[in-house]
C-alpha cells in the first residue's frame, strides 16, 4: 500500500495533480487558463483605449470606439504609410539606377570584345610554310589535349564549392526588398477597411442623469432608450443607424421590427440600419464570447 503523503512517489500511477505540478516547475507545456469577468472590458469601453467612451462611434461590424481615439489611430496608420511609401520608393529608385549602370557596363564590354577582335585582325598574308590557319590550329590543339597528361588547359575551378572560412569567398547577404504598401486602413479588431465618413456616432442614454459621477465610477451607466432596461454585458443591444440610439436586442424584436421605425427620429428603418454592439463577457461559458487563455510553451516529448 502506498504512503499518502504529499511526496509520495510510490504510486503506479502518474496522476493529473503529479503532472500539473510538474509542468509548472518545468516550464514544458501549454498553459491553459480561463479569464474571469474582471479581464473582460465593458459593452461600452473603447476596443483601443479599454475606458469609456466620452465621444463612442460604432463600425458597420458593431465595434465601439471613443472617436478621439480612433482618429489618432486613422492618422497614425496614414503616417506609417507615407513613411512606408517613401522608403519604397527609395529602394525603386536605387534599383533603377543599379539596371541603368548594369545596361552601361554591359554597352562597354561589349564595345571592348569587339575592339579587341578587330585589332586582331593581320592585314599582311599568311605563310604557309611557317603558320598555320587558326583552324589548324585549333585540331592540333584538341589532338594534344585529347591526349592523357598533355593538357595544357587548367580546370574550371568556378564549378567548386568555395571555401566558407575565406570571407572573400562567401555568398553576400542582399537586402530584403520592400513591398508597395498598402494605403488601405483596417479595423484594428475585425480587420476589415475602416473610413471615418463611416462611423456612425452611438448616443447613450444615461441610467441616472441627475448623478455627477464620473462615468468610469460609475457601476450602472446607461439604459435601454425605449423600455429603460439597465444595459450591461450581459444584456444583448443595437444600435440605431439614424438616431445613433441604443435599444436591447428584446427591444427591438418585439416593439421596433413590426414597424421599422426609429422611435426617436421616426425614419424608416432598413436591415442595414440595426447594428448589433459587440459585448464583452460575463464570466459565464454561456455568454458566447472565447474566455480561454492560452499561453505556448516547449513541448518535452516522451520518446
């Protein structure tokens, strides 16, 4: 019978707590966790700036950002492109002139190979008896190399591997060439091209608005604009595209789709009009949003 003591390793078996242990004084392993609600931001805090929004804008996809921040963001990404667009347009330029002095010393090669053979050119004849035609020549060349031992003819030493240790000898690095940059700027959450002219400016309406509070003190910020339910994570909502209201989703199945009107500006209202808010999580498995974290480590396989 095996000691039950914390140290025992008397056991045949290696059980789940032995190798949790393990992992964690080894440094091998994936380490799996899941976010409790305090890691997850509010339904109406900023996707960049983690706080609530002052001045919220929404994107067709339903994310929410403070406006001040995602100008900044916009202008940023347009910088870092200009600056992108001019180190391209460097390296294009340097590339050009590389072809242009290439082409050049290809000309003056050229030029010189046809110098030299015309200069070889014997204008006074030939003597028969003591030169022989560059043809004959040439057969007695090959006979003689034909023959083992007799070659005169090194070689070719470019067909070798080249010695690593000789730094004259090795292959030369080249830089990376850059590619044409893209002008287009992306939603930093869905990844989708994003335009100012297509925010839509979300209008909350506030629980109490008699409290002078703060609105990051606040606990209960903001209710439904139609049945004055209480918003939070756990309460799905939309967003009005004319008015820029903001109703739950109950609210607008059951009240504002019979219609399809805007309850606060009385417009027509079309598919396209109702955006659906992304939601933080609520620390339960049944909100619908991923609260697993996962941390890659090194795997120690057991051969």
């Amino acid at each position: 019978m095996t000691r039950h003591q914390r140290n025992a390793t008397a056991g045949s078996v290696y059980t789940y707590h032995e190798r949790q242990k393990d992992a964690a004084t080894s440094g091998y392993g994936t380490k799996h966790a899941r976010l409790s609600k305090d890691s997850v931001k509010d339904f109406d805090c900023c996707n960049l700036t983690l706080q609530p929004c002052a001045n919220p804008v929404v994107t067709a996809g339903g994310y929410l950002y403070d406006k001040e921040a995602i100008l900044e963001y916009i202008l940023q990404k347009k910088q870092e492109f200009q600056k992108k667009m001019k180190e391209y347009e460097k390296q294009k330029k340097k590339e050009e002139e590389e072809e242009s002095n290439t082409l050049e010393s290809k000309a003056e090669e050229r030029k010189r190979a046809f110098v030299k053979q015309e200069s070889s050119i014997v204008s006074k004849p030939i003597n028969p008896f003591t030169e022989a035609p560059s043809a004959k020549k040439q057969k007695l060349q090959n006979d003689v190399d034909s023959v083992p031992g007799t070659s005169t003819v090194q070689p070719d030493r470019s067909k070798q591997l080249p010695s690593f240790w000789i730094p004259s000898q090795t292959p030369q690095a080249t830089a990376t060439k850059l590619k044409k940059p893209d002008k287009t700027v992306y939603c930093p959450m869905s990844q989708k091209p994003i335009k100012m002219k297509d925010l839509i400016t979300v209008n909350f309406t506030l629980a109490d608005e008699k409290d002078s509070q703060p609105l990051v003190a606040k606990k209960v910020r903001y209710k439904c604009a139609v049945t004055h339910d209480i918003l939070s994570n756990s309460v799905p909502c939309v967003v009005l595209k004319p008015s820029g209201k903001v109703v739950t989703q109950e609210c607008y199945e059951k009240l504002i789709k019979k219609d399809m009107l805007d309850p606060e500006s009385g417009e027509k209202l079309e598919e396209s009009d109702i955006i659906t808010l992304k939601r933080g999580g609520t620390g339960f498995a049944s909100s619908g949003v991923e609260l697993a974290a996962k941390k890659a480590r090194p795997v120690m396989m057991a051969s």
